[in-house]
C-alpha cells in the first residue's frame, strides 16, 4: 500500500499541470490582437486572458496561476507597463480580479457596441474601488 502513494501523488501533479493558455479577444484590427496575444502569452505567471478593445480603450482581464495569488498587483503593473509600450494610443485597464475576468466574457459575447462601451465604464470604475 505505501508503495502505491508515491505514484498516485506524482500522476495527480502531473495531471494538474497544464502550460496551455487561453486568450479571448473582441473584433478589433488584426495587428493589435497579435501583440497583445503574444505578450499575454510570453507571460508566465498568466494561465488565461480577455482582452476587450473598444474605441480608444483597452480592457485585458487575466487570470494568474494559482500559486502566483500573492503576486497578482505585480503582474498586472508589469503587463500593463508593457502593453502601453506597444499600443500607446490606448486606454488601458489591466485586471486580474476574477470578477472582472468574468464579466469580460460577458462583454465579448455581448454585440450592442454601445452596451459594451457602457458597461466597460462600469468595470473600470469597479477595479479603481477598494473593499
């Protein structure tokens, strides 16, 4: 029996790690999705992503690895930092509160653009508030 709970604790690890990344992005020029899925997926504490481009801003909603819990307001500067050298005429909200990646999903699903626009005003005034 005891030797039967090494192999079951290694085979249950393994299986709990997976390097796939997700990223879900709105209908926006073809240039800029690239970059900002490329950044997003060179990032190694990032296990997913949306990204919302509306107008002039840009909401990028994501999901750290569990472990990284503690370093989420890091990530999200240094994503931020790097997302602003590359589309500078942007707006940018970048978020990993679980929260607002849920409500991103919503936004991309949604297809009234002025609904979009109302509602993303709504979640970055909602990631600015403290609790």
């Amino acid at each position: 029996m005891k030797k039967l709970v090494l192999p079951i604790f290694l085979s249950i690890l393994l299986v709990g790690c997976n390097d796939e990344k997700t990223l879900e992005v709105n209908n926006a020029n073809g240039e800029e999705v690239k970059e900002v899925a490329a950044i997003i997926k060179n990032e190694d504490e990032i296990n997913s992503g949306r990204a919302i481009f509306v107008e002039d801003q840009l909401l990028v909603a994501v999901q750290a690895k569990p472990w990284l819990d503690y370093k989420k307001t890091k990530i999200e500067k240094n994503l931020k930092k790097k997302l602003e050298e590359i589309l500078p005429e942007y707006d940018i909200t970048v978020s990993s509160d679980y929260k607002l990646y849920w409500e991103a999903q919503k936004l991309l699903k949604e297809e009234d653009s002025e609904k979009v626009k109302e509602k993303l005003e709504k979640l970055k005034k909602l990631k600015k508030e403290e609790t």
